[in-house]
C-alpha cells in the first residue's frame, strides 16, 4: 500500500514513521514534511490546506490511501477533495470537521448527542460575554470560537483579564465560548472512527502550559505519556459508549459521517467524567508518544477506518512499556517563536536506548543543516519499562539538544510517575475520594 501524509509538524513525523514499520505499506510520501519527514520518505512542496493541490498530487502519485494530519487542511476540504478523486483518506470532511473548527457546533452536537460536557455559552459582544462570566463564576473559561492551535482558551481568575480576551476575539470578528470551569485531571483519548464504527487508542496525558507546575499561557502542548496508570478501569470504555459511539452516530444521522481520529479531551472531574473539547485529528504531541507503543501495524488501521471497516479490525496490541515524549520549544514560543537556528546534538540523543527524536518545526537550510522554524521544534521520545525509566531517558535526551535560547517543561509525567495525580470518585466527599 502506498501512503500520503499531509502536514508539516510532529504528529506527521510520528505517522510517517509508524508507517513505515507496517510490512504492508510500500511507499510512503509527505507534503510538505520537515526536515525530519524528508530524511525518511519522499516530500512535495505543495500547499497542504488547498484541497486541489492536495488532491492532484494524491492522484499524480496513484497513493492508495491520504492520511490528513492537521485541522486546518480538514476544515478546508482536504478530505473531501481527495475523496472526490476516488483515493480513501483518513480524516473527516469540511462538515464534520467543524466538531473542531466551530466549538459552538460541537457544542450542539455534543448537546444532541447527550455527551458530557462543561455547561457553555455563546457570547458576540461584551455585554453577553459579561453576563455569561457571571452565570458561571471563577474560575472563568473564555475560548476563541474558532481555530487557533490550542491557543485560543484563556483560564483565569481575572474576571477583567477573561473580558479581555473575549474583546480581543469580537474586534477579531469572533465570537467566543464561555464555559463553567472543569477541574479534575485531563485527559487525551484518540478514538479511530469510520463513520459507522469506532475504536479507541490507549490514552494519554498532555501537557498544555508552557512553564513547569502548569503555569503561563496555554500552547500546543510541551509534552505527553501514555499509558495512564492511574486512570480509572473502564475510562476507555466510558468514553466509547458515552461520547464517541453517540458522536460518531449523531454524525451520521446529521448526513455528514465522521472519518478519521475524534479527540476527544477530557477532565475527569469530581462530577464525572466532562468533555473539554474535540479535535477531528491526533493530538501534538500525545501522538508521538501513543503511537511509539502501538504494535499493531498502523497503516492497515488508518485504511480500515478509510474504508468503513473498523468492525474487521482485530483487539489493538500495545508495548507493555511507557512512552514519554518532551517538547523542545524555540524561545519566544508561545508568542512568535525565534527560527532560523541550527540544532545540534540529534545524533546523539538517538543513540539513547529507546529514544528518537520527532522534528515538528523544522527544515533544511542551504547547506543541508537541521535549523529551527517553528515554535515546538522537535520531541524527545522515549520508551522505558515504567514511567520513571522513560522520563529518565527522554530528558537525557533533551539535555543533549542544542539550540539557542531553547526552552522545555521539566515535569512531563513527573506527577504520575511519583504516583501523586488523583482521580475524584463522583458523590463521594472530596477528602476521600481520591485514589492513589
Ligand atoms: P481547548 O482548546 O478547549 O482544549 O482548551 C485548552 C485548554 O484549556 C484545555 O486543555 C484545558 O486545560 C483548558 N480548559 C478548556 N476548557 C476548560 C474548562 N471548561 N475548564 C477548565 N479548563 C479548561
Ligand atoms: N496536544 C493537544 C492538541 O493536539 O490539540
């Protein structure tokens, strides 16, 4: 089988390189890649958000399957487009792309579905923004009605620092989302879905703050580990039959079927379990940490789910180790990053037993070095036998990365690894409901 991966970030690095470790695909392309993905398969300098371009390629290198990574090529058509051409893709469509681009819209379907959820509403000018900050209290949720890389969601105590950044978004021309707070840990679950059928991936936890302690402003996500040891037993199965299943079926009853990977971010709250939001495509960085445990080979699952065959699929079988994947941000991020830097030290992290390294903004300069050109600018992924040894080995990984002015959290996965996130049972009082 023959494969073409659209994006240019980490989360495109980690399928591109799951991929090629399936015995099944033959040939695997990109566009437009890093300078990561460029070192193991063939890239095309196309613009990925333009669903002809996309599509025309898909047919000029006769792929027998487009994988689409990223949300902004979703929510422009991609899929659709390449859909059109006869090629089987996986990732959903400009309609039910909007349960990401739109978080009104998946509000809605969230509401008919009845999934669990923050209660939430609209707000179009201050006035409304106001009065809905009022209803819900503090800590106050304000998010950006749209796309916005994860970095549209403001969570404060400052009622005037929320109004502020719901103004920012109306003189924008938006509109934004005002939710009650959800406390409890989070969580991410990627289930794959086909438009009929779904199947879940083994979770895992992000981290979305840039600085240690989840403090300072919200990015794309500084780190992930997966599995979660301290997850409740049947979280998986919770979130099958009491968001995904009714999701993916309300979709499909709406005339716009869902095809790809429903992210669904959780809080596991002390009034059970709330969806914080969906994204329609793997998360940066968890999936560079979830899919360095999958065993089963990752192509036949993405054309299973492209071809409405998940309900063929076999049990997923999964490394028993921990996979921890670290962020290296450039300096700056999340404001404008600094680019143009060269990296060095790569070779040497890789040569850490079970570490590699995922390249997210990355690229080639003239003379063929690996600089810097984006805000996450690579993962230090690491497998160990338990949580502690994967840690240990993905920052001694990072310690080696050399780029100027870099930055990264050292704490992804330390709250877990010393056994110290707790998980409250609904209804029981909060002093004892916690369990180790
Ligand atoms: P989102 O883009 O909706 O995923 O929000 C980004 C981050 O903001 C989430 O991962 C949470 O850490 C935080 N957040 C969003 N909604 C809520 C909420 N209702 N309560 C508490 N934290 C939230
Ligand atoms: N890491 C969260 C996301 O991909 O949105």
């Amino acid at each position: 089988m023959k494969v073409l991966v659209i994006g240019p970030g980490g989360r495109e690095h980690a399928i591109v390189r799951s991929l090629l470790a399936d015995p099944n695909v033959s040939e695997v392309h990109a566009a437009p890649g890093n300078a990561g993905i460029s070192k193991l398969v063939p890239t095309h300098a196309i613009d990925a958000n333009d669903p002809d371009a996309v599509a025309a390629l898909a047919t000029k290198l006769t792929v027998d399957l487009v994988v689409v990574g990223p949300e902004a090529p979703l929510a422009s058509g991609v899929s659709d487009a390449v859909r059109a051409a006869g090629i089987p893709v996986f990732g959903p469509g400009k309609a039910a792309a909007q349960l990401e681009a739109s978080k009104a819209f998946a509000k809605e379907v969230m509401a008919e579905a009845g999934v669990p959820t923050a209660m939430a509403r609209v707000a179009g000018n201050a006035e409304e923004a106001a009065d809905a900050l009022d209803i819900f209290g503090a800590p106050y949720v304000v998010k950006d009605d749209g796309l916005a890389a994860g970095k549209g969601v403001v969570v404060t105590n400052n009622r005037d620092e929320a109004l502020a950044h719901a103004q920012s978004c109306f003189d924008a021309g938006g509109t934004v989302v005002i939710e009650e707070f959800l406390d409890g840990p989070e969580v991410s679950v990627f289930v794959l879905c086909d438009g009929r059928n779904t199947v879940a991936l083994s979770p895992a936890q992000d981290f979305k703050r840039i600085f240690d302690n989840d403090e300072g402003p919200n990015t794309g996500g500084m780190g992930a580990y997966t599995p979660l040891e301290w997850a409740p037993e049947g979280l998986v199965q919770e979130v099958l039959d009491r968001v995904a299943q009714p999701t993916v079926n309300q979709m499909a009853h709406r005339g716009t079927p869902f095809v790809g990977v429903l992210f669904v971010g959780l809080a596991l709250t002390s009034r059970g379990t709330r969806v914080i939001e969906f994204n329609v495509r793997f998360g940066d960085p968890e999936t560079q940490a979830v899919l360095a445990r999958l065993k089963t080979p990752l192509g036949g699952l993405l054309m299973a789910a492209a071809r409405g065959e998940l309900d063929k699929v076999q049990p997923l079988r999964w490394s028993k180790e921990s996979a921890v994947a670290v962020v290296v941000a450039a300096e700056n991020y999340p404001g404008t990053p600094r680019t143009g830097d060269r990296i060095r030290g790569l070779k040497k992290v890789e040569k850490i037993e079970g570490v590699h390294v995922i390249h997210a903004g990355t690229r080639l300069d003239a003379e063929g070095k690996v600089v810097s050109a984006g805000g996450r600018v690579l993962a230090v992924v690491a497998l160990g036998t338990d949580l502690v040894e994967a840690r240990e080995r993905a920052y001694d990984g990072v310690e080696l990365v050399q780029l100027e002015g870099s930055q990264f959290r050292t704490d992804i996965g330390g709250k877990a690894a010393r056994g110290e996130i707790k998980v409250a049972t609904p209804g029981a009082p909060a002093a004892t409901k916690a369990k180790a």
